[in-house]
C-alpha cells in the first residue's frame, strides 16, 4: 500500500531540509514524499529540488500564487499518487515508525465502522524553548458528529480531550478529495475541516504514541489571530448553532484577538455563565 507524506511549504528554506530527512526515515517501503511550495519568496524550492537529486521518493509541485495552508493541502491531496496520505508541516519532524502506526490505527477503525476516518497523533510541541505534549482526539474511541462540533466549537467536553492537527493527521486520499480544505480560511483551517468533516459522518481517531514534533513560535499576535480566525469558524457554522441555541456562547469564548491580547478574559466569565444556561447541547 502506498503512503503518501505530504509537506506544506512556504519560506521554509531553514527548516525544510531537517523535516525532509525526518520524512526520508520512515519505516515505510512503498513511500511518496510530496512537497508543495506555496510560491515561497525565499530558496525552499530549490532546496528540495536538490534532495529530489539524492532521494527518487520526493516530488515537488510549485505553486504560482501562493494559495494558503488550505489550497497547498487541497493540491497535495490531487496530486498524490499514494491511497493514503499523511501531512506534515515544513519545520516539523516524525518519528520513523509513524505511518505504521497511523495506518494500523486507520485500518482497525476502518474495521468497526463503515464511515471515513481521520486518524492523529500525539505530538511533542517545542516552543520558546519549552517542550509540551498535546494529546490526540480520540483516543480513547473514534468520535464523531456533534460531540466533535460542539467541543471544537463551544468547548464542549469530549470523552479523551484531545486536539486535531493536520501537522499530524493521516487519512485515505479519497477522503480528502470529498472533504476538501475551505480556502477561505488563512488560519483555524484544521478545526473547521473537522468540524465538517465530523458533521459530514467522518469518525476522528487518535493514537497515545507521540509521533511528530512540532517546533511552534507563538506571539500575542498569533494567538489574537488564531483567535480571530476561531471566531470565523463559529460564523461560518452560524446556522448549526443557531439550532442549539449557542451561537451567541461560542462568539463570547472566542473572544476577538484584540480583547484577548489585552487580557480581559474575566469580563467574559459572567457572561459566559448566563448564556450557556440558554444552551441546547444535544
């Protein structure tokens, strides 16, 4: 079965060599290692061009504009010749034995359920010069439906906890070509693909093992971005939670970038409590 690792790159020329030769490692004989370059202004291309001359498995596809996270994922998954496929991001590193891991995770679940499955990891995240583990959704049973919405979305709680990251999920191709990646989405692209992956019929799985490492540089400006960006993800499922009465909930705990940077959470609690007695969560 062919395995297809695809990386997202973008300006990358620092770091993609290292994540390249963590994806030449894998413990998996019929591998592709695709590369698409966000139309990157910097020499990413040409340093994965010179690994294509030492290694036939990696590929590249170049982008003319760049298209976001979201339109070089929506590539990888038309390009890749394998039946599965496994992202990484373009500073990461994974573990050599990954994929055999995931795809027995993916294969067992497939087993169970007759629904499409999306399978993650746990990852080690380093950043400014700490190091965190962040567990998979998942892991303890596949989960699917409004308990995924609703956590990722209102901060529901789910059997497990958990995150998604595309950085470490793994799925069959055919999956990702019915499930594209909304476009119009620069950032939160990971949690608005499961959320309507999820409400789609999709199951996610997780695996305990910590397969990728993540190198992570978050600034109060990332973080109030990130935060804008989950709060375009609640816009754009409105009328889903309109349904269960916790649109008006799901804006306050998202709050905008600018209230979040400026440290005003505990105006929110109060108002947080009232609206989430009005909640219809099922």
């Amino acid at each position: 079965m062919r395995v297809t690792l695809a990386i997202c790159c973008y300006n990358a020329e620092e770091t993609i060599e290292r994540t390249l030769a963590s994806a030449r490692q894998l413990d998996w004989d019929d591998l592709e290692i695709l590369v698409c370059d966000d139309a990157s202004t910097d020499r990413s291309a040409d340093v994965v061009r010179s690994i294509i001359q030492q290694d036939s498995r990696v590929r590249l596809v170049v982008h003319s504009a760049n298209k976001g996270n979201a339109g070089a994922r929506n590539t990888l998954a038309r390009e890749a010749t394998g039946e599965i496929l496994a992202f990484l991001d373009s500073d990461d590193e994974n573990a050599p034995g990954r994929l055999k891991v995931q795809v027995e995770k993916l294969l067992a679940a497939e087993e169970r359920h007759s629904a499409p499955v999306s399978v993650y990891c746990t990852r080690r995240v380093i950043s400014g010069g700490k190091t965190t583990s962040l567990s998979a959704m998942g892991t303890l049973h596949p989960v699917g439906g409004n308990a995924v919405a609703l956590h990722l979305l209102c901060n529901d709680p789910i059997p497990g906890g958990g995150r998604v990251g595309t950085c470490t999920m793994l799925t069959r191709v055919s999956t990702l070509r019915k499930f594209t990646f909304d476009e119009d989405f620069r950032r939160a692209v990971d949690r608005e693909w499961a959320i309507r992956f999820a409400l789609g019929g999709g199951l996610i799985a997780g695996c305990e093992e910590s397969l990728v490492t993540q190198h992570l540089s978050l600034t109060d400006g990332k973080r109030a971005r990130q935060n804008d960006a989950r709060r375009q993800v609640v816009q754009k499922f409105r009328s889903y939670l309109l349904e269960r009465r916790s649109y008006l909930y799901a804006l306050t705990i998202h709050r905008p970038g600018r209230m979040y940077t400026k440290g005003h959470r505990l105006l929110f609690a109060p108002v947080t409590a009232v609206l989430s007695c009005f909640r219809k969560r099922g």
